[in-house]
C-alpha cells in the first residue's frame, strides 16, 4: 500500500515462498525421507516364513519395490503441501468468465455422500431404488420448468456432451422426416465445443459473423438459412455476456426453413427464472449442472450436461430416462425412437443428486435471485473496469463481460497473457483470456452472484493497479508470476507433452 513499490500489494517472492529447507511443492513423495525411515512396522513373523512359489517363475519380482521411505508426518505434510498448492474457489476469488466458478455449498457434498445414493448399484432393481429415481424424476421436471422445454434426459456427463447429445437427436428428428440436412450454422462468438460437435456429428459448420452490438447478424443468418440447413447452435446470452435483441426473429428465421434452434445453455445462471430458453423459441438446450447448480469443476470433472427438449425431439433422446408410472411408484423408460444410449447407467448421479440438493436448498425464488445478483455482480466490475480497461461492446452485461487488453498491448507491450500471471502473484484466479475469438486481447470475466462488494472491489482495484504496473514498470508484468510453485510454462508444451511420471533412479 507504500504507493511507490509496485508489488507492495503483491505476495513477493522472497517473503511468501517456503524456505528452501522446506519447499512445499517440487520434492516428490519419492524424494522425502530417509532409507530406515517408516510409517508402520509389521509385527515380527509368528508362524514359518514360506517364500513364494517358484512355479511364480518370471512374475515373482527379483528387487524390491522402489516405495518411498517417509514417517507418518512427512506423508501428512507432503499431501497439506500439494493440497495447498491446488487452487479452488474455495481459496480465493475465479472469476473464469462462461466458467461460473461459484461457489459450492457444503450442503450438496452432505446430500449426494448419504449413503442411499453413494451406495446404491447401477443394477439394483428399480423397487430398491425409489428414493433415487424419484429425485431424479424431481430433477428432471425442475429443469424442464426452467427450460421451458417439456423432455429432460440426465445422460449426458457434460456440456459438450449435451451439445452431441441434443445433436444427435436433432439428426434423427430430421432422418425421421426423411430429411437428409448438411449443414448447422454456428456464431462467431460460439464456443470451440460448438463447431467440434457439429463435425463430429457429420454436419459442415457454416459460420455467421456478430454485429456491431455483440449479437447475431440477423441478415447474414438470413442468407445462410436454407432447406439444407439442421440447425442453428446459439448461446444466449452469448459468449460476450451479451443477452441476443433479436432472439426470436433470429428462432423463428430458423424454424421458416425448417431448421431447429439449439440453445447452448452454459450461460444460464444469467437467466435462470427469468426467462426460459424454450419461450426464445429454442427447441433443444443443454445445461452445464456443474456451472449453473453449483458442483465443484475444473480439471477435467465430473459434471452433468442434461439436455431439455421440445415436445418433437423428446421421442428421439437417449434412453433410459427416470419417469413416474401412474400408481405413484418410480421406474426407468426408453423412449420410443432414442438415439440409444450416450453414457453408461443413469449418468453422473453423484453431481445430478448435488444439483437436486441445490435447486431445493435455493427453490424458485432464489434461482431468480442467483441470476439477479449474477448480473449486478457483473455490471458492478464492468462499471468500475471500463474507466481503466477497453470495453468493446459497452452495453448492459448480463453475467459476465469481456475487456480488451488491445490498448495495454500497443502502448505498454503488455499482452492479457501478462496480466492473468500477474493476478496470480495477487491470490487472484485469471479470467478467461483469448476468448471469444473476436475480441482483440480477451479477458471475459464472470464474478457469480456468491461474491461480496469487498472481493469484486479488491479485483477491481487490483486489476487497476496492474494496469499501472504496465505503464511503469512492464518488464515486471510480463516477469510474472513471482509467488508460484512454477513460473512461466510453456503452455502448448505442457499440454502437448506433459511429463507427469516419476521413474526410479537408475539403481
Ligand atoms: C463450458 C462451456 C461449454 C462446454 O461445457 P463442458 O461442461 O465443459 O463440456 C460449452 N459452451 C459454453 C459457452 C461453455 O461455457
């Protein structure tokens, strides 16, 4: 706070890292401890030592096991130490703009470890499961009433399967009406899962550009509309925070040439109880259940991506879906033309139970409020950003919004990438950077409703203070981060070869 050290505010590397002696990371379990060390000591033999068979021949091993040689202690710390070096929302602020890092009540965790669903059998009879597929039933008409789409299945394990999944369907919509369509039309500013699935599903992606106010271009969506034509695939609000103006010209376009509207649901904490996907005229959507009903995500899962659809689509989803027979009891059914089956058994059950737990600890009116307050939380940053930072499209946000570090880029050639390591080094999870495609030096930011004034302001001024650390000081933006385990990686190699493995020494 001394005003003239720029990294006052900033953990620095001398005085945040562990002393060398005990570093908190880098040493593996392997490189801890001592020959004699040990956690346990087996009894002394009380009945005749056998040594293995020699019919064993070449499985016996001929050297023992490299295990490592730590005492209880050294296992308790080496495992504090990696779990502190992990960061979550539950350690500080995230906000991973279309991510919706909120945060997840412990009371989910409670419910979906009770043992009736952690312990129960994917073959168990359905008479022995009741509990279960009654919730399930419950989860599936809760999402429907906030879909405004009638059909629910629970299969799909995440967003992007969702995506395939509805796609799927709609490929068999159209197949039963002997329609053989090519294309599915996707925006500029859709995410990188949206054109994947398309391909996957043997589709060609034809894209159409965003106008000058961050939605569709209705008249480019126009000319690209025809009889070939399976699908549109729109986010709304889109992936700039940006709820579409045009959102039922732009369905109903689609639905005149017999195309169907598929609404990618990832952004539907902005809107949750305020209005429906399937009142914009959407004929399928998926909803990210670890984003939008709060199970803890990232790294990979697990989450749930159930798929809501319309009245016409729900013969073709993949089956079995959890229903209520007429005499009150609960059961499993195919529906009649299903694409078969996307996931094994019921799906992810333990995060589908998490967001059943969720949706009845918040009820009705809360779900509005979630996305209220989602949306104050996010015009608030933007608010405060835009005197500092370039906002492109300067509208009303709805749950996230996206700056442009272009400006920062020409006059200070410091790049976003630069400023998302620095947040690291202020205890500051970075926002999504480089994304959408079509904002120059992207960072799309999505605060949650589950955060306080004082945490928004506390980014808000950091971000500030990293826009003049650019300005004075650039080479220590671009140094950073100072305070973590490992400093600059090289990103693509990492992904591209990661070496995770540990191999004994030579002995
Ligand atoms: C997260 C996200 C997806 C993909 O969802 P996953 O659950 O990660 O597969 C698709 N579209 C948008 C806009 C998203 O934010």
């Amino acid at each position: 706070m001394s005003g003239h050290d720029p990294r006052a505010d900033a953990p620095d590397t001398a005085s945040k890292r562990v002393p060398e002696t005990e570093p908190a990371t880098g040493r593996l379990i392997f490189e801890r401890g001592a020959p004699e060390s040990r956690c346990v000591e087996a009894p002394a033999l009380d009945v005749p030592e056998v040594p293995l068979d020699e019919a064993l021949g070449g499985y016996v091993r001929t050297a023992a096991p490299a295990l490592p040689h730590v005492t209880e202690v050294e296992i308790a710390r080496h495992y504090e130490a990696l779990a502190s070096a992990n960061f979550g929302v539950d350690s500080g602020f995230y906000p991973l703009g279309s991510c919706t890092m909120k945060y997840n009540p412990r009371i989910d965790e409670r419910a979906c470890r009770l043992p009736g669903f952690a312990s129960a059998h994917p073959y168990q009879p359905a008479s022995s499961v009741q509990g279960l597929l009654e919730l399930l039933v419950e989860l599936q008409e809760s999402l429907a009433e906030v879909a405004g789409l009638p059909a629910v299945t629970l299969q799909p394990a995440a967003g992007a399967h969702g995506e395939l999944t509805a796609l799927l369907a709609i490929r068999a919509y159209h197949a039963a009406n002997g329609d053989a369509r090519r294309r599915v039309i996707v925006p500029d500013s859709a995410h990188g899962t949206n054109p994947a699935t398309v391909a996957m599903c043997g589709y060609e992606v034809t894209q159409v550009p965003s106008n000058e106010r961050g939605g569709v271009d209705v008249e480019a969506l126009r000319r690209a509309l025809d009889a070939d034509v399976a699908a549109l695939m729109l986010t709304n609000p889109n992936t700039l925070g940006l709820f579409d103006e045009n959102i039922l010209e732009i369905t109903g376009a689609v639905h005149a040439v017999g195309a169907l509207a598929y609404c990618d649901g990832a952004n539907l904490n902005a809107v949750l109880g305020k209005v429906r996907p399937g009142d914009m005229g959407f004929d399928a959507l998926h909803i990210n259940l670890h984003k939008t009903f709060a199970t803890p995500h990232g790294g990979g899962g697990p989450g749930a991506g159930p798929v809501a659809a319309s009245r016409a689509l729900a013969p073709f989803l993949p089956g079995p879906v959890a229903v209520r027979h007429a005499d009150g009891s609960f059961g499993l059914m195919t529906p009649e033309r299903s694409i078969g089956r996307v996931r094994s058994y019921l799906g992810n059950v333990g995060v589908l139970v998490r967001a059943y737990a969720y949706i009845r600890a918040v009820g009705g009116d809360g779900l509005t409020e979630v996305a209220e307050q989602a949306v104050l939380s996010a015009n608030y940053l933007k608010e405060r950003l835009k005197a500092v930072w370039e906002l492109p499209y300067d509208r009303t946000c709805m749950h996230e919004f996206v700056l442009s570090g272009g400006r920062m880029r020409r006059e200070h050639g410091v790049r976003t990438l630069d400023v998302a390591k620095r947040l690291l080094d202020y205890g500051i999870h970075p926002p999504t950077i480089y994304f959408p495609l079509i904002v120059d030096e992207a960072m799309m930011i999505e605060p949650t409703e589950t955060e306080s004034k004082e945490t928004l302001d506390r980014f808000a001024d950091v971000l500030v203070r990293i826009d003049g650390e650019a300005a004075s000081d650039p080479e220590l933006v671009r140094g950073a981060p100072y305070t973590t385990p490992v400093r600059r990686l090289d990103e693509a190699r990492a992904v591209k070869e990661p070496d995770l493995a540990w191999r004994p020494a030579e002995a």
